[in-house]
C-alpha cells in the first residue's frame, strides 16, 4: 500500500475509486464501504483509495477555539489505522494535512483541485451524509452534480447497523470508555488493542517489583484506567499482562498519556520492538495515591486480579481465586 502525505506528486497521480474520511478505528460500518471501494476499483480496473485527515477536523477546530474538549479521542492512532486499511484491500492512502488552507477550499475548490487534478478521481462513494468544503457548504447532491460535470461517479452508501445500534466511531468510543469490550469488538469487527513501539520509560516499575514495557500514545486515546490485557508480537502466543492507559497521576504531572504493561512472568528487554496490546477486561479507572507505597498494594490487587482472570479462563480457576 502507498501512503502519501498530502496530495501525490503529479508522477505519483493515478486514476482511482476513492472514499474519504476520518477513519477513526475502521469499524464495521467502514469496513463495508472499503470492500464496495475494492469491488469497484477491481471492475474499473482503478486503484482503491482512501483520503483521511490528520488532525481529526475537530482535533483541530478545537485547538483553534483553544477548547480541547471537543476534540474527540482516539480510538486508533495513525499507524494503525493505516495497517486497518491495508488490511481491508487498499491500495493508496492520502493523509491529508488538516489546515486552515485546507479548511478554507470552497466545494468547488475541493472538487477541482483535490478530486480532480489532485486524485483523478473516477469513481468516489461516501456515507449518504458527507458534506465538503469550508463550513461544510458542500453536500452529496453537490457531489454528484460536480460528478456529472467532472466525470466520476458518485455512490453513496447508508449507516452500518449492528441490531438497533448505529455503528460509528462515536459508538466506538462510548464503548470503550465504558470498558465494554465485547461492545466494542461488536462494532469493530475484531477485538480492540494499541500497538507501538516499545520506549524507554522512568524504570520505576522495577523499584516497584513491576517491570513494564512502555508504549507512547500521542492523542488522548479513547479510554483510561487499569486493565487486563494480552501482549502480542513477543512469542508465538499472546502473554498475560497488566496494563496502565492514563496519564500516571501519582508519579508526574505533566499529561503525557503512556500505555505501561507488565507482562506475567516475563524478564526479557523489548526496547524498539514492535507489540500489539488487545484489551480484555477493565479493573478500575486511574487513580492518584498519596504515596509510592499505597500506589504498590493497588497493583499488587490488580496483578491479583488479572492473574486470576487468566486462570479462570484458561480452566485452571481454584477455589481460592473464586473468594
């Protein structure tokens, strides 16, 4: 797959079947309106694309109006979602830079510079409510006027339902922050996890007697707390672990959101390497201690917890795990 940073090269441009949007997660509802991108890209004999944003429009209109509130949370950082793409049969990705340039493209702008000169798009599907071009002026009968004049075809495609639940990153999110995974693999179609490379951290997990290996996520993710997870990507099963998503109140102040797991059992160094994270159960939310020592007994009861939970599930639960 090709990952261009911005509009490609006018040697990189090639014909292609394109849907845009944010992406975020590529859940169900995406996943199908990938495959009707592939299914005709194949027929037309174009290449499947997909142009996504970073920043989210509304990280960045929050930014602007200084209310970070609005932006919302992650649920997928950009490298996952990129591998989320390719995995579902696309072949070019534009992760458009989202600016006040950008912002500022009239509908009529957008279609001729960006579909047109910039994509050569000849075939483009989005959801029945897409609006383009600064204040969002520009809508799908837009689209396919400007399709008729242009020459692609336009489709749009109708919400992803999941019983009477909506799918969409929204729906996603809520989920996750209310730590029902099961929900959440539901709407994603697979179970939810955070993958990166493994960083350097302040070593205090190993004072504590709980060594961990240390994942950067640079956008306020989706959920925060205390988990049971599984590590992937170290051997040819996932490990048991315990993990911490938040931003390490009892330790630093300074708001940097850090994934640390402690893998069961485990004692090798991974610095650099590459692992995937799969959520399994939450345990609690973040909490700040008032010492070092009283931060210890509570992971002490979360290593307990998350032992036993693998225990029980791998049919080996004692009676003393079910006290």
């Amino acid at each position: 797959m090709k990952v261009f940073r911005g509009l490609p090269n006018a040697a990189s441009r090639a014909p292609c079947a394109l849907t845009i949007g944010n992406f975020d997660g590529v859940h169900r509802g995406h996943q199908a309106l990938l495959a009707h991108v592939r299914t005709a890209a194949s027929r037309l004999g174009l290449e499947a694309a997909v142009m996504t944003f970073e920043p989210h429009p509304r990280e960045f209109f929050a930014h602007k109006m200084k209310d970070l509130a609005k932006a919302p949370p992650r649920i997928a950082n950009l490298r996952d979602k990129l591998a989320s793409l390719e995995a579902n049969g696309i072949d070019r990705v534009i992760v458009e830079h989202f600016s006040d340039s950008f912002a500022a493209l009239t509908p009529q702008e957008f279609t001729e510079r960006v579909l047109v000169d910039g994509l050569h798009v000849k075939w483009l599907m989005v959801g029945d409510d897409f609006c383009y071009g600064a204040r969002r002026a520009g809508n799908v009968q837009m689209l396919h006027e400007a399709g008729e004049r242009y020459g692609f075809v336009v489709q749009t495609m109708a919400t992803v339902m999941n019983g009477a639940t909506r799918i969409s990153s929204s729906a996603v999110r809520s989920a996750l922050a209310e730590g029902d995974f099961p929900q959440a693999e539901q709407l994603l179609g697979h179970p939810y996890s955070i993958s990166g490379h493994v960083v350097h951290g302040q070593k205090l997990g190993r004072t504590l007697g709980y060594p961990t290996l240390n994942l950067r996520v640079p956008h306020r993710p989706a959920l925060s707390g205390i988990f049971i997870v599984q590590v992937h990507g170290i051997g040819d099963a996932p490990l048991p672990a315990v993990a911490s998503l938040g931003v390490r109140p009892t330790v630093e102040d300074a708001g940097r959101v850090l994934l640390e797991v402690h893998i069961f059992d485990f004692a090798a160094s991974l610095y650099g390497r590459r692992v995937k994270v799969e959520f399994l159960q939450k345990i609690r939310d973040e909490e700040k201690f008032i010492d070092l020592a009283t931060l210890t007994v509570a992971i002490d009861r979360d290593a307990a917890l998350a032992r036993a939970f693998f225990r029980e599930r791998s049919g080996a639960v004692t009676a003393t795990d079910r006290i």
